[in-house]
C-alpha cells in the first residue's frame, strides 16, 4: 500500500517539539514500522533533509524564496504581497502557507452557496510519500531553459494538493528548513530496532553504512533484504567510505605507548582530505565530509587516471596547494579557493596541487578495510606509479619517541601541520567512520596554551553588550558525545571574533534559530536563543578546568562537575566538518587527564 505523507508529517511535527532523544526514538519506530519497506530509502532522506546523499552530485532543489512564494500563491488563490507579508511577520513560509490554507478550508467548509463557490478544487488531499518525493526530484532536476515555470508549476500542484499540515512542511523541506534534530545515529537506532530487532544490532548497521555512506539505501537494503545482507556489505567504487578518524595526543612516548609500540609515522599536511575512486577511466574524488568535488580537483583527476595502476581502487590521500614558483606547500585557506563551481580552469594554474597518498581500502574486488595497515600501506605502494606532485604521504617507521619528535619538527618546518602515527598490529584496521587509538594526531597546535585546539558545535548564542549591541557576541559551544548521539555543553566564547566575523553571525546562525532546546542538545546554561547543532568552530583555550554548570563529561573527573575551557577564543570555523566530526567528550576527557599529569609530573 502507498504511504500517505500526512503520516510522516504527523512525525515531522512530533520530532519538532520533543525534548527527549529516548522520545525521539520512540517516534522513529513507531514511523518505521508504518513504512512498506520500498519506501523506507525515501523517508530515510526525508528525515535527513534532503533528497539524496549530497556525494551524488546531484542538483538541489533550486528553488529560492521568491519562487516558493510565488507558488504558494497561485495554490492558494492569494497575492504574493498578502503572503509575503504575512510571511515576514511570522518568520516561517511554511507555517504561513499552512494558516492560509486552513482558514480557506473552514470557508469552505461553511454551509451555503457562497462557501460552495469559494471552495477550493483542489483542497482534497491524497498525497504519498512516493508522489511528494518523486515531485521534489523532478523539481530538482527541471535544468536549463523554461526549468523555472517547470518548478513552479509542479510546487504549485503539490501545494495546492497537500494538507494545510503537509503543506507546512513540504515549504519547509523546499526551503531548506526542516530542521527536526535527528541524527543518523538515532535513525539507524530506530533501524535496528524494527528490522533487525534490537537496538543492540545498530553497530552492523553502522558498520553497513560506514562502508557505503547512503543511509536511505541501506535501511532499503535492511528492509527488504535483511540483516545478513548488511554484515556481508563491501565497500563499492563510486560509493564513498565514511573516513577513519584519530585521537590526539602530544607526548611521543605516550603516542607509540598507545600504539603498541611501533608505528608509521606521516606528514599531516594541512590540506583537504579526499577520498579518490577509480572505475577504469571513471574517477570521483570525495572530500572529508563526503561531498563530491570531483569538479574542483581536474588535475586530480588526470594524475589518479595515470596514477592509480588498477583497473578499480579506492585510495585516500590530502590534497595539498603548492608554490607555482618554488614548490612548497601552502595553508588551507590557499586551497579553499578552488571551491567554485564554475571557472575551475581560472585558478588551476594560480593555485596548483599535490596529492600525498596514505591509505587504500579496496581495489579489484578486495575489500582492505579487514587487513591491517602494513598490507594495506604495502598494496598502495604496488599500485602506484608517482610523479612530482602525485605521490605516497612521506613517512616513517618507529619505535624511538626522540625519531618521531625529530620527525615532527622535520614535517612542520616542511610546512605540514604535524605527523600522524597510525599502528602497524595485526588489529590495526582499517576503521570506517570510527576514531580509535590506531591513528593519533600530533600537531603543531599542541605546542601552545591548551597543547589542541577543539573543533566544537553552535548550540546557542547569546546577545552582545555595548559595541555589539543588538547584535550576537558570544556562542555556547559544545562537544558531541557518539554513545548518546547528543551535544553536551562546553563553554561560552566570545573572543577572537574579528568584526567581520560578528557582521556575519546573524547570517550564519538564522537557519538554525531554534524557539526551544533542540532534542540533542544537553545543556544546563541557557542561551538568548537556541541553534540547531549545525556549524562547527575550533577553539583554543588556557586550559581545560571543571565546571559545575557545563554538562560534557558531567561526573566522569568529579561528582557534580563537568568539563570546560576556561578563556576560550574563537579560532575559525570548519565548513569541512559536520556537527558530528567534532571534538568528542570521550576526547576532552583524555585532554584533561593528561593535563591533570602533566601538573603532577611538573609539581
């Protein structure tokens, strides 16, 4: 049987106004098991957002504010100024369009030949999952010449033929605004616990979705095919792998004590990250976040066609600007030109790359996450073939804590970020969208004040005072906590904003406005206003101290406690990270940990 959307807008509307994550779930599974399993992909993305996985490359909805207006205009018989009015005043289209249409529909329904006339013909509703979601594509892939009355034409029809209710939140999902707070964790929670009976077997499917990162196809898979399909799932080209992620640390003896011992030992460039596929002549190159920006990298893509000397593989390596004129690497924010989606020849020669190779998760059909990271490190060396600026990460291997700090200052004196060690065990596998003690960073950053900076998530902001007055001047930050797929409390910052940053936070922050705590939020300090765990920003502080009114790492060091930083300061903000990707609370605590030694040893 079709599903009818009013079902998953009833969830929309019960996900908006949840405060629990354990309430949250429950909603998830009582969604799921109203969902035929055909369509479970389509509800899947629903949830998260968007149409399909952004590594797709595909089109976006394209459709702007004034076209959504204008279309919800013509399904609603009113002027586009009444509605834009309307709109202005109450801050949200969406629930605009679903107060007009409800008004219009008790007229309606109003006994008399007046009311008869001013009804509506398309105010019956019957709207499918399947008929919203295959409308929305073709929205979104209407291109080129006439493509916008396409658009209109078809938002118009769904609109009129939505409920007051689905209407809201079709608006909204159009205008990039169906913001309910769930995360992929709690949705492949809820997975588990309907088609796989428990929500003990969520790992398998994360495992599942760490090696083909398309959650509305695996719950398809899940659905339809079973839990089995999914333990036996390999990675496949064209599809990309959830990254692996390090620890951190900045003492050499306790990185190789963590390590077993012994490890390899590599430049961390300060680059981007990519992940490059290889299908005979077909390339993708995936960033870090899983974005395909194959259109960025026609350089790339030329040295992985020459490069890479197999028939299928899936590499990772760091992208890494250079000197045109000496050769040496540039930062970061060199790099960040490239993002553009047209004119990429313009900047190929101002801004030229080099690509520094370290791993290899498959290649021809053999799936390498399951071998440690010698076999994996001496299959990359086979199928390799370098050049000047194609070429295998520079490294090596150790197990003498003055070798490597030698070789850390050797790497940033080359204008890398610091090193990477990674363990070489027969454990040492490839871990797919997991951070463990097997790679562990040491960077440059260790060397000053706090020893890290953090990379932490928005979760409120807070008005400024005299010179930002009227404006936001401080953030409540926080760490994720991946056991409980929630946001815990960090601290409040407020310096190292430049004035430009601060012109830009209203901007920034405005889609992600909350009127309550979002579900995955756990903060005892209150904010002016609440943020949707979206943006992400590294942050340096004095030191990490306790505090009694921050929740991350609460009761873990001392009862009644927290975690914070204490003189906090903005450093910038990581578009390359989701809210997910940042610091974790299991990290800050190893942090203070140290800290606490580092104190004992020097006293």
């Amino acid at each position: 049987m079709p599903m009818p959307f009013s079902t998953l807008a009833e969830t929309f509307e019960k996900l908006e106004r949840v405060t629990s994550r354990t309430q949250m779930l429950l909603y998830l599974v009582e969604l799921f098991k109203k969902t035929p399993p055909d369509v479970i992909d389509k509800v899947v993305y629903f949830l998260q957002g968007k149409l399909w996985p952004d590594w797709k490359g595909l089109p976006e909805l394209g459709v702007g504010e004034k076209l959504l207006i204008k279309a919800a205009a013509i399904a609603l018989h009113v002027s586009e100024h009444q509605l834009e009015q309307m709109a202005k005043r109450l801050g949200d289209i969406g629930r605009t369009i679903e107060i007009i249409k409800t008004e219009k529909e008790k007229k309606a329904s109003a006994p008399g030949l007046l009311a008869f006339m001013k009804k509506p013909s398309t105010s019956t509703t019957g709207l499918t999952v399947e008929k919203v979601y295959d409308t929305l594509a073709k929205i979104a892939l209407a291109q080129g010449e006439g493509s916008r009355d396409i658009k209109l034409k078809l938002l118009a029809g769904l609109l009129a033929e939505a409920s007051p209710k689905e209407a809201r939140y079709i608006a909204r999902f159009v205008e990039g605004r169906l913001r309910l707070g769930v995360g992929d964790a709690t949705i492949m929670e809820a997975l588990a616990v309907v088609y796989a009976g428990s929500a003990a077997m969520r790992s398998i499917v994360e495992r599942a979705y760490n090696l083909r990162a398309d959650l509305g196809m695996i719950a398809k898979i899940l659905a339809t095919e079973g839990v089995d399909t999914l333990k036996n799932i390999k990675p496949e080209v064209g599809i990309p792998i959830r990254p692996m992620l390090a620890e951190r640390l900045n003492d050499p003896v306790e990185i190789l004590k963590k390590l077993g011992g012994r490890a390899l030992v590599e430049y961390k460039y300060d680059g981007e990250r990519a992940q490059i596929h290889k299908k005979g002549d077909k390339i993708w190159i995936f960033s870090r976040r899983l974005e395909n920006i194959t259109h960025m990298y026609p350089d790339v893509v030329e040295m992985a066609r020459k490069g890479i000397k197999v028939e299928e593989a899936i590499v990772e390596g760091e992208i890494v600007a250079i000197d045109p004129d000496t050769g040496e690497l540039r930062p970061f924010q060199v790099l960040m030109h490239r993002r553009r989606k047209h004119d990429i020849h313009i900047v190929l020669s101002e801004i030229p790359v080099a690509v520094y190779l370290f791993d290899t998760v498959y290649v021809d059909g053999n799936d390498l996450t399951v071998k440690p990271l010698p076999k994996r490190h001496e299959m990359l060396e086979k199928i390799i073939e370098p050049s000047d600026r194609w070429q295998i990460a520079k490294g090596i291997v150790t197990d003498s804590p003055e070798e490597l700090e030698t070789f850390f200052l050797k790497a940033i004196e080359d204008g890398a970020e610091g090193v990477m060690a990674k363990a070489m065990h027969d454990r040492s596998i490839y871990q797919a969208g997991s951070r463990g003690w097997l790679w562990i960073k040491y960077k440059r950053d260790y060397k000053s004040e706090m020893n890290d900076t953090v990379d932490l998530v928005v979760i409120g902001a807070f008005y400024g005072k005299g010179r930002r007055g009227g404006k936001f001047g401080a953030l409540l930050m926080a760490a994720y906590d991946p056991d409980t797929d929630t946001f815990k409390s960090v601290c409040k910052v407020g310096s190292g904003f430049t004035d430009e940053d601060l012109e830009r936070l209203d901007d920034m922050l405005k889609p992600y406005i909350r009127d309550h705590k979002p579900a995955r939020v756990d903060s005892q300090m209150k904010p002016d206003v609440w943020v949707e765990p979206a943006l992400v920003a590294e942050i340096i502080g004095a030191e990490l101290t306790l505090s009694p009114i921050h929740t991350c790492c609460y009761g873990w060091a001392k009862k009644g406690a927290g975690i914070s930083i204490r003189f906090p300061r903005f450093i910038r903000w990581r578009p390359d990270k989701g809210p997910e990707d940042a610091t974790t609370t299991k990290e800050l605590y190893e942090m203070y940990q140290r800290q606490l030694r580092k104190v004992k040893e020097q006293t």
